[in-house]
C-alpha cells in the first residue's frame, strides 16, 4: 500500500506542478499578448503626430490618456527616455522615474518589450509593455509609451486553477487509499490466514483446514492447501502407524536376546572370546532397546497417549541418580564426568522422576558420542529464582551453527556419522515442555555443545494439568 500510494502521490505531484507551470505560463503569456497588441496599435496610432512638432505630440498624449478607457485596469504611461514619467493615466505616478528592464530594452533597442516583476514603489506583482515612439523624420525616439498593469487578478485566478488541480490530485490519491484498503480487505487479509495457517501446518499441526470463503485464485489456493494438510496427516498417520507396529514387534525378540544375553555373560564356562561375543550382543541389544523405547515414545507423544506421573520431587537427588548410573559407562569409554552440585537448599518441582531420568541419560549419551575427542563431560545444577537450571556440556566439536536451530526436530541428524534414530533430543525436548521448562542447545565457548534444562519450582505443568495428574 506504501509502495503504491507513494508512486501515485509522486505522479500528482509532478502533474500538479506541471499544470501550475503550465497555467502560470498560459494566463502571463495571454497578458503580455495582449498588452503589446494594445501597444502596437496605439503607437502605429500616435505615428501620424510625431511627424509634427514635439508639443503636437504631447498633446495628443494628453487627449489620448483623457479617452484611455480601461483605466481602471491598464495604466498608461508616456515615459521620456531618460526615464522620467511625463504622463500617466494615474496622477500619483507622473513625474516618478522608471528604471524597468522594459524601459531600458525599448529605448536602447528601439522595440516594444515587456517585463514582469515586483513593483518597485509598491512591491506589487506587475507586468509592463514599453513601446518606443520614433519620430518619423529622423528615426530618433522621442518618447516611451509604457502600459502597466496588475497582475493580482491574473495571480487569484491561477491560484483557483492550482487549487482546483491540488483538489484533484487529492481526491486522485484519497481514492487510491480506498481501493488499496479495499484491496487489502479481499487479499491482504484473506493471505495472511491462509499464511498464518499453513505456518501451523509447517509446525505439525497436520489435516487443520481453512475455512474456503473466496471462489476465486484465494479459493483455489484454500483448497490446494487443504489437501496438502490432509495428505500429510494421513502420511504422518501412516509413518506413526508404522513406527508403533515395528517397534512393538522388535520389542519382545529384543527383550528376550537381552534376557539371554544377560544370562549367558555370567556363564563360567564361556571363553574370553566367547564371553566377548555375547558382550557385544548384549550392548547392541541394549542399544536397540532404548532406541526401540524412544519410538514408542514418538508415537505416543505423536498421537497424545504420552502420560507423565507428576509428584514433588528434588530434581538434583534425580539428576545424581543418572550420574551414578551412567558414570561406569563413561569410565568404560574413558571418559571423565565432572559434577558441580548446587551448594544451597534445592527447592522441590512438580515433575515425573522416570521422565526426567530419561532427559538426563539421553542427554548425558548424545554427549558421549561427541565428547571422545574432549574426554570430558560437565554436570552443573542451579537453583535461580523460580527456576532450576540443569547444564550438560561435552568439549567435543559441537554443532554447525547452520544445524543448531533443527537438531530438536525429529528425525533430524544432519551431517552426524553418529549411529541413531535421530529422535532422542525430540522426546527430550518434548518431555521437558510437558514439564513446562525449555531446553536449549548452543555451541558454548572453547568448543563443545552445552544442553540447558529449565524446569520451573513449583505445581504447575504444562495446560494446566494438576500434580500427581497424568498429562
């Protein structure tokens, strides 16, 4: 609208201008013409006495000012070449000096000229033809006949002109703005809806559709994007089916190999080799499990069956739990894990403790898979206002800054060679949010990636849910 008003506003002001320059021109032009008719023909009149005698010629001056009917318009003036006014047709101007360049051009180029200026007694707008009076004899100018007039009545009608096409102009642009907001009530608005919309669909909130008000280009849009939405709810519904039955079908033969691997490790009998082997199937099945785990996550969350079984809770006794339980892993990939533990009261949160020991392990093994290069994990915990703060760094490489902003999507790996399915920070994320907190992930200074947990002190959760509820 901006864009468009300005360029109309521009236009009308260049056509304004123009049209005042124009009529400006026009109106002055009309005067002067008409002013240097009246004076040619009086001098080709006054020609015949000049021949004469000097007083014949003043003479005649005189009865030709007594006759001059538009006095009340014109002055006439017989002005003698050294400037001086000898007859006026208004008595206050005679014997004045006139010092215009009309005057001047007339007596040094002996030709009529006019000039248009100031008035130098009254400051008046004004406009004089001078005409020069020869003497036929010998050619010499004898006298200046000058007509002046005022310009006040010219000056009044070309400003009705300017203001009239002023009018114009901004009637021109008033309806410019109407049909610009009207323009923007049928396209504007409708399209920032339909953005609005399918910014929600670009969120996850899949087979939501608009409301089709327009049977135009808009309504064809609506419909394209309806259908999308819907095609992706059934996809994603498909690809959520598909996940769940997979996963459940892998649960149980997973569960019984790490029954038996579990079994077979403490057998006396197996040889270093041996002992290995089923070493090594157990922690693959381990693997497989928890990732198995986090898909049945995914697609309880997805379809809303996630549960959280909230009580009050110290988050920092949790949190420790999972550093003792996941410290003789690290050990085993030689890794050090550094624990800074709050050093005041730690004030107690609503909060699901099995949830929030997943958050911790899952975020304390992303950090092992990137911390080999750094050996070293630090564990820190901060109670601040009404908030407890949980941070998780590795000094590994850390994350592209290209990548940071979408490694919390699901699915999402980026240029990682790490094995997984790309969903643990997903669930993590998600859980957090059920408990009303953020987590934030950031390259933090001197290399590594630093994982912060927000939980909130206090009962509340997220949509209101009570504690000791399921969410």
């Amino acid at each position: 609208m901006f864009n468009s008003v300005l360029a109309v506003v521009i236009i009308v002001l260049v056509g304004v201008s123009a049209f005042s320059i124009s009529i400006a021109n026009y109106y002055n032009e009309t005067v002067r013409t008409g002013l240097e008719t009246k004076a040619r023909t009086a001098s080709d009149f006054f020609a015949n006495y000049i021949t004469n005698t000097y007083a014949n010629y003043y003479d005649s001056a005189y009865r030709y000012i007594e006759s001059f009917a538009d006095v009340n318009l014109i002055e006439l003036q017989f002005v003698s070449t050294e400037g001086r006014v000898q007859i006026s047709s208004n008595s206050i101007t005679s014997g004045t000096t006139v010092e215009t360049p009309d005057l001047v051009s007339a007596v040094a180029n002996g030709r009529i000229s006019s000039w248009a200026g100031s008035s130098p007694t009254t400051g008046e707008r004004i406009m004089a033809v001078s005409t020069p009076m020869l003497h036929t004899a010998d050619g010499q100018i004898v006298g200046v006949m000058r007509y002046v007039t005022s310009m006040r009545l010219v000056d009044a009608e070309i400003f009705k002109n300017i203001l009239s096409a002023v009018g114009l102009g901004i009637a021109a642009v008033a309806l410019v703005i109407f049909t610009n907001m009207f323009f923007i009530r049928s396209v504007v608005y409708p399209m920032k809806e339909i953005t609005t919309t399918a910014r929600r669909i670009a969120d996850g909130s899949y087979g939501i559709q608009i409301t089709r008000k327009y049977r135009d280009e808009i309504g064809e849009m609506v419909d394209a994007i309806n259908e999308m939405s819907i095609k992706i709810s059934q996809s994603e519904k498909t690809q959520t089916e598909f996940i769940s039955s997979v996963s459940h079908e892998l649960r149980t033969p997973l569960t019984a190999i790490a029954g038996w691997g579990e079994t077979l490790i403490y057998d006396e009998k197996l040889s270093g080799e041996e002992r290995k082997g089923v070493a090594i199937i157990l922690k693959e099945a381990r693997r497989l499990t928890k990732m198995v785990e986090e898909l049945l996550d995914f697609t309880r969350m997805q379809d809303g069956r996630f549960t959280l079984n909230m009580e009050e809770i110290d988050v920092s006794a949790e949190l420790e739990d999972s550093i003792f339980t996941y410290r003789e892993i690290l050990k085993q990939e030689e890794l050090e894990l550094e624990y800074e533990p709050y050093d005041g009261d730690m004030p107690l949160i609503n909060g699901d403790p099995a949830r929030l020991r997943q958050v911790f392990l899952n975020i304390l093994d992303n950090a092992a898979k990137y911390a080999r290069s750094g050996k070293k994990i630090v564990v820190s915990i901060q109670a601040k206002d009404s908030w407890v703060s949980i941070c998780i760094r590795d000094f590994g490489p850390g994350v592209p800054e290209d990548e940071l902003e979408n490694i919390k999507l699901k699915f999402y790996k980026g240029s990682s060679k790490e094995r997984g399915s790309g969903i643990g920070l997903a669930v993590c994320d998600e859980i957090v949010r059920y408990h009303g907190g953020t987590l934030t992930l950031s390259n933090a200074k001197g290399g590594g990636l630093l994982a912060e947990i927000r939980l909130p002190v206090g009962t509340e959760i997220l949509d209101g849910g009570e504690s000791g509820t399921n969410v």
